[in-house]
C-alpha cells in the first residue's frame, strides 16, 4: 500500500476538521515552554538542535543560558568552539554544537548574519536536515512544510494504522507524504507543534492517553482496539558495555585534564583514560597511558566507579588516584576546576571533578573538626625547642 493509496486520503472536510480538534487541544493544553514565545528564527532554530534525541526536561535550563550568550548567528560565530563546547556541556551529543557553530558561520559569511527563509538555501546549512529545516522554517517564517520526528510519526502511524515505522526507509516515506498532505497553509508552525505535543505527551509510545486525544475518533488504531501495535517496534541497537579506567590527578582542588580525540566527545577536556580489553590490567594499562602523554604518577584504587551512557555505549569507569611525580605536565595536559571558563568537559569529565570537590570538602571538615592545641602545651612546645 503506497502513502498515496485512497485509505490514505481525507476529504477537505475531514482534514479541517482534524486541524480543528488538535489545534484546538493544543491551545487549551500546550505546555509553557520558552522557546514557544517567539517567532525569532534563530531561537527556534537553537531550541531545535538542542531538543534532537534529548528531553524537554534536560534542555530547559541550557536553552534560555545560551540564547543570552549568543543572542544571534553573529554572536555565535563570534566564538571560538571551545566557549561553544564549554555553553554545550552536559547536553550532550556535541557534534549539534560544532554543526550550529559551523552553520551560525556560514549564514554570517554568506547571508548578512540573517537566518536564511529559502527552504534550499536553509538547507543546505551544515547539520540542517529534512526534520530541522522544516520545524525551523514553518515556526519562523511560517513557510508551510512538515516535520516528522519519532512524536509525529507515532502519532500519524496510529491515525492511519501504519505499520512501518519512521526508522525504515518505506515507512518513512509513507509517513513523511502523510504529514506534508496534513501541513495547513495557515500556521503551519503552530500546526507541527501541535502534532508533536500530541505524541509527547497523549500519544505516548507505551500507556497511551487515548481518552484525552483530541482526534481519537478519526484513529484508526483506536477503532481497532490496537493503539499499541502501530507503529511497529523495531529492534534497537544492542548497548555495548565499556570498561575504562580514568585517573584522578588533582591539584589544589582542580583535575588533571586532557583534550579528547576521535569521532566521540572530540575537543573536549576529560581526565587522562584508557578503555581496558577484556581481562586487562587497569594499573597497567592506565600508567601506560600517563606515560605516552608524558605524566609521571603512582597510582592508587578509589574503589569508585563511575557509570554513564554515550549513545549505544554503556561505560564503567574505574577512577585511580594519582600523585604526581616531580617534573612539569606535559603533552597538552592541564589542570580544571569547577571555576575554570573557557573549557568543554565531557559528563564523565564533570562527575570526576565533583568527585575531587567532594574529597576537598571533606578533607576540610575533618581538618576543622580536630581539636584545638592548648595554648599552654603550645608555650611549653615552645620553650621546650628553644
């Protein structure tokens, strides 16, 4: 069955009225976020990068934090990468960073610093895909074209019993020619909003709230009684479980910190770390690290692991203590506190130094909490050295 097959089609009648029931839910029960307030292109389209695979929950207090850092493309492309990885950190997925980043350039370079409204100039932006340009272009200019993200797709493939699902190639098809023929001329944007509260918050992948959908009469899932069915589950990447050993170098309360290379968390600052084969020594192989980078330490267990997830990634991160031999750090390391600015950490990065903070405070405490010297066994110390 192809999307444009005749159980697919609605009438006029039964498109306005579907437009009618959803909009009309949205504007009683939309949640009060900040990014729709506005009509500024670029805030929405920040709103937009950030949101991609992270929750509204995580995003909210980075949103309104970054917008008044970098209030325009300009002010971004202003910025050397690492304020910008440094303003990303703890959301994650750092590459939407570098992509806005690189884009912000272009659109000052190429366009006046105004976001452009061509759908193909907008486009062909860096890390701007079909998803991006249309929820950007359709909430800021108003340019009628669609969005499909997993919210609205679960919510069209239950309207329409749709099977397949976004993730593959046919099912996407069908449902990115279902939300374009459903994109009214008229808010275009307010309409895709609505769409994707609908399945963020009724339409729900598991438990749906089907009582308190607004267009349960025209679901075709819903009439089946199979709302849970449709779209069909696909199989998840397996997680892969990592085993890494991390050092703890401190100094004055900061953390000994190298930049990162590679595909994953690129340019930002973690304590120096190895990932450990299967049956590894995490002495050895970590001290073996500390030495190609030039660092000079004995290493100490903590007993402390500390785990996180990176996309598929499930990682245990072992955490040794270092005390650093004579000599000065070298091979780009350097030392980052908590008031350090100007630095991109990685979460595993910012959890070790919390760590090294905790064990400062404590050490502080125990400190005070000792006992207070007589003064007359202090005179007596006293004349007794002299």
């Amino acid at each position: 069955m192809d999307a444009e097959s005749p159980r697919l089609q609605l009438t006029a009648d039964q498109r306005a009225a579907l437009h009618r029931a959803i909009l009309a839910w949205y504007r009683r029960s939309a949640r009060d976020l900040p990014w729709r307030h506005t009509r500024d292109p670029w805030a929405i389209w920040v709103s937009e990068v950030m949101l991609q695979q992270t929750q509204v929950k995580a995003v909210l207090p980075f949103y309104p934090r970054f917008l008044r850092r970098f209030p325009t493309p300009a002010a971004l492309a202003r910025a050397r990468e690492d304020d910008v990885l440094a303003a990303w950190a703890g959301l994650g997925y750092y590459r939407r960073a570098r992509h806005l980043h690189e884009a912000a350039c272009v659109v000052v370079r190429e366009h006046g610093g105004i976001v452009p409204r061509d759908p193909g100039v907008f486009g062909m932006l860096p890390g701007v895909g079909r998803y991006t340009k249309g929820a950007v272009l359709s909430m800021g200019f108003g340019t009628p074209l669609a969005v499909l993200d997993g919210n609205v797709a679960r919510v069209l493939a239950r309207l329409f019993a749709l099977r397949g699902g976004a993730r593959e190639p046919r099912g996407a098809r069908r449902l990115w020619a279902l939300a374009e023929a459903l994109v009214p001329a008229r808010e275009p944007g307010v309409w895709n909003q609505a769409l994707m509260e609908l399945g963020a918050v009724v339409c729900t992948p598991r438990s749906p709230r089907c009582g308190e959908c607004p267009a349960r009469r025209r679901c075709r899932a819903f009439k089946m009684g199979a709302v849970e069915r449709f779209p069909a589950r696909t199989e998840r990447r397996a997680r892969e479980r990592v085993r890494r050993a991390v050092a703890l170098i401190a100094r004055g309360g900061r953390v000994l910190m190298t930049r990162r290379r590679g595909a994953l968390l690129n340019g930002l600052w973690e304590p120096p770390g190895v990932e450990l084969s299967s049956g590894a020594n995490a002495r050895e192989a970590l001290a073996a690290e500390l030495r190609r980078l030039g660092v000079r330490s004995k290493l100490e267990p903590t007993g402390r692991t500390i785990r996180h997830t990176i996309t598929h990634r499930s990682i245990e991160a072992e955490v040794w203590r270092g005390t650093l031999a004579a000599g000065a750090v070298r091979g780009g390391a350097r030392f980052i506190g908590r008031m350090t600015t100007g630095v991109g950490l990685s979460a595993l990065a910012s959890r070790v130094v919390s760590l090294e903070a905790e064990n400062v405070t404590r050490r502080s405490r125990a400190w005070a909490a000792q006992p207070a010297r007589p003064s007359s066994a202090r005179r007596t110390s006293s004349r007794t050295s002299s």
